[in-house]
C-alpha cells in the first residue's frame, strides 16, 4: 500500500513566491495586474497578511491570503482574504487540502473560528464552502465612499 504524500504547503512571503502565485491569484482577482498585486501583497504583508501557497510538482496549484484578527462579536478569528485553486486543476483536492491546512492553522493561532466572504457570483466556491462545513452566518454589505 503506498502512502498518500503530504501536500506541499509553503508561506509565499517573499516576492518570487508571489510572483510564482500571480497566475493563479490572477484568477480570482483579475483586477490587479502582476506589479500592482505584488506591491499590495508587500504592503499587506508588513501589516500581518499572510499568504501561502499549495504546490504541485513545484507548481503553485492553489493560494491563500489570509490574516489572525480579533472581534468583540467573534473573539479571535483566522480571516481568508483570498481562497483560490487554479482553474486548470480544480476537483483534484487541492482546496480541500489548503483549508484543512487553515482550519489546522487557525486552531494552533488559538482562534475560535475560521472565517471568509465569498462573492455572490461564485456559486461553485459556495458549494465546496458547505461541503466543508463552512455555514452561511451573516451577509457583507459594502459601500464606496466619495473621494
């Protein structure tokens, strides 16, 4: 019986990592460009964003932003900014694999939840979401300010 490897998670804290993560960041946030996300994940960075990367065979296959915050209304929380997996290998574990490894992150930070938004247009993200046993607990509302 041969043994299941461990995926290849990694921190992509430094900017060849980031780089290597841009086409796959580029999926969920095609607004950026590659310099602009670079510069911002730097910036976020020096403020305790984090990000990480799932590899296969040395290719980034999946990317998570994410960031340990504390709320009165939730107590100490893991937040993912960004959950993406690369479209041209979805359905082959490897979400599934990086939001273990956050849910497991999140309970050695000593957060009491896993958090995340998703927007209402990604309905298969929705479905992965509530097959891994993320529930529906509130709605975001968001408005531009003048300026």
């Amino acid at each position: 019986m041969n043994a299941v490897a461990a995926p290849d998670i990694r921190a992509a804290d430094d900017p060849a990592t980031l780089r290597a993560a841009w086409p796959v960041v580029a999926q969920l946030r095609p607004h950026l460009d590659e310099g602009a996300f670079l510069a911002q994940a730097l910036r976020q960075q020096a403020e305790g964003w984090r990000a990480t990367v799932l590899l296969e065979g040395g290719v980034v296959r999946a990317f998570a932003g994410w960031r340990v915050q504390e709320m009165l209304a939730h107590g100490r929380l893991l937040y993912v900014d960004d959950l993406v997996t690369d479209s041209a290998a979805r359905s082959a574990g490897h979400g599934k694999a990086l939001l273990d490894w956050l849910k497991a992150q999140a309970g050695a930070l000593g957060c009491r939840s896993l958090q995340l938004d998703s927007g209402t247009q990604r309905i298969d993200a929705h479905a992965f979401y509530l097959r891994e046993r993320l529930r529906i607990v509130s709605f975001h509302f968001s408005g531009a300010l003048d300026g």
